[in-house]
C-alpha cells in the first residue's frame, strides 16, 4: 500500500514559529509531529510515502530523506506555484500513489493514538470509496466540523450543520484509506477531497464510510494546542507499557531508550532538578541547566539545550540546542 502525507501547509495558525520551520518538523517531545502519524501507517506496511511540499521544501526534504526513519522509498510532491487543498494534493500525487488500489492518506500536523490495522480490514471488507478514521469529540459539530455517520456506517454530511436524517457527529482525525476510483471525481485544481470530492460522491449513491477508534488525539496546529498536547503526551509516559505504537516510536527517536533509569531524562545531562516529581519534564541528550533554574509546569528539552543561571520556565517547549540566557523568564511559549 502506499501513503500520501499531506505537509504542505503554510502553518499560518503556528505563527511566528513556521516563518522558520514548517509546522511538520516543528518537534513534539522531540520528535517532529509529522512523525507521529507517519509512524501509525507505516505499522501497517507502505510501499511508498510520498510527501506534499509548498512551504520551506527543502527543511521538509531533508529530514523525510532519511532512510533510517522512513524504511520506505519516498517521493515528493512539490506545489510550488499554489497549495492545492487536500483533494488537489491527492490528485497530483496520482502518479506515486496508484498502483496498489488502496493508499492511505495522513495529515501531518495531528497527534493519534490508536492502531489502523482493524480500519483497514473494515475498508477491505466493505470496499467503499474512501473509509474515514473517527472519534467521538464533544466539539464534533462545534468548534470542529463533524462527519456525520449514520447507523450503518455511512457518512451523510460533512459539515458543523447536522443533515436532516437519522446521524450522529463524528470527528474526523485526519486519515483515511482510500480506492484509487476517486481520481475520476477529483477536479482540477485546488479542493478539499472532503467537501468538494467525498460530497459529490456521496450525492451519487456512492459510499463513503466511517470507522470509528478510541484512544487519544490532538490537534497540534497553534501554539495553545501543541502545549495541551505536549502536556498530555508528557502525562502518558510513566504508562508507555499500555501505548505501544508511543513506545515504539519513542525507541526510534530517544537514543539509548530501554538502558535509561527512567524514560524523563536523555544521556549526558547535567543538571540538579528532580525529575520524576510533580513537575513533568523531559530532557533530550546532552542539557545543561545552571542549578539555580527553576522550572514549573512542564518543560521538554530538546538535545544540547544549555539553560543559563536564574532562569524560570514553565509550561514550555524548547528546540534542539538552544542557549537560554542568564535571567530570562519563558511561560507557555516554545522556543526555537
């Protein structure tokens, strides 16, 4: 199978931080968000990855070059003139992602939480067009717009407005498996393969369906959310033992992973804080902090990260070697 992760975007949400970097290696405990979901496909096998470019492509080319982390051939999708929205961005990648009949396609700015294994065997069995991954939300149909699902699985309604039938909100978490059939409802140019695409096949007696999965998700795409999900990612580590698809992940990223004496603090760190207390912190390799900083809330610490004397940090995020001045004060921020 092969796998289209959509990587595109400006990250005009995430700004100012994505003037410099693009929203899908921006690291989340350390690891770039876009490999969480690129992680989940490939426990499921591809063949392929292609990956869509518009916005700094050569920072993205770089690190989705790298052989070790992405175990599969892999193409890019250059939009250099104009982003062409997740249904053109399908489309263009026709060329790289025919040729196996199903190809999964993934955002690449969400956190998930679950396996795709039974997902892909409910869109083998049933064989509609597309299968979209839900969840229940309670901000399905709010601060989110829902898919609608009615009680055989089918999607009637794409919106935040429920349809007038017999449907319950669902929130889409940004996957979905999909026949190479589609192509031939795609127009030309930029559209959304959901509102403009996945529509127009339903209004013709097509399926598109909906599976629904249980676990975490997070939206990573501003400021006030990557924090929540930095928070709750860091919440989830003293319980690795019951996230598989997170521990594996994390064993790719965090050298020397299983000999650590405990999973919050990386390899030739100095420091004087006490890990493992009330306050969640994570430490890539190497840091320095001047024991005279103190830290609240939550921190994650990038490699090579030197925290200078008298600085006070809580809730917040800091990238790979990064010096942090004498008396500085950092609060619900990331820093880069």
């Amino acid at each position: 199978m092969n796998g289209l992760l959509l990587a595109a975007g400006l990250g005009t949400r995430f700004k100012p931080y994505t003037e410099k970097i693009p929203k899908p290696v921006i690291p989340l405990l350390n690891v770039p968000i876009s490999f969480y979901n690129l992680h989940l496909i490939q426990q499921i096998g591809i063949d392929k990855l292609t990956v869509n470019t518009h916005h700094l492509p050569d920072v993205l080319k770089n690190i989705f070059s790298d052989e070790k982390l992405i175990a599969a051939p892999t193409f890019f999708s250059d939009e250099k003139k104009v982003i062409l929205g997740t249904g053109g961005a399908i489309k263009k990648a026709r060329p790289t992602l025919k040729g196996s009949g199903t190809f999964v396609v993934a955002n690449a700015d969400v956190v998930n939480g679950f396996g795709l294994r039974d997902a892909l065997e409910f869109h083998h069995h049933h064989q509609p067009v597309a299968t979209m991954i839900v969840m229940k939300h309670p901000d399905a149909g709010s601060k989110y717009g829902a898919v609608w699902v009615d009680e055989k699985k089918r999607v009637v309604g794409i919106s935040k407005k429920k349809p007038d039938l017999n449907c319950k909100p669902f929130h889409f978490v940004g996957i979905h498996f999909i026949e190479e059939s589609v192509f031939k409802f795609i127009p030309d140019g930029p559209c959304s393969i959901t509102e403009d695409v996945y529509l127009k096949i339903i209004e013709q007696g097509k399926e598109i369906l909906a599976f629904q999965k249980t676990g975490f998700w997070y939206d990573a795409g501003n400021l006030q959310d990557y924090l929540a999900a930095t928070e709750g990612l860091l919440g989830l580590l003293p319980k690795l033992q019951h996230q598989p698809y997170l521990l594996s992940l994390f064993r790719r990223f965090w050298n020397g992973f299983d000999r650590r004496p405990n999973i919050w603090e990386g390899e030739g760190c100095e420091h004087l804080i006490a890990l493992g207390s009330k306050n969640k912190v994570l430490l890539g390799n190497n840091c320095r902090i001047h024991p005279t900083v103190k830290i609240t809330g939550f921190a994650v610490l990038g490699d090579n990260v030197v925290i200078d004397k008298n600085v006070c940090l809580h809730n917040v995020a800091i990238s790979h070697s990064v010096k942090v001045k004498d008396g500085t004060s950092h609060k619900n921020t990331l820093v880069i």
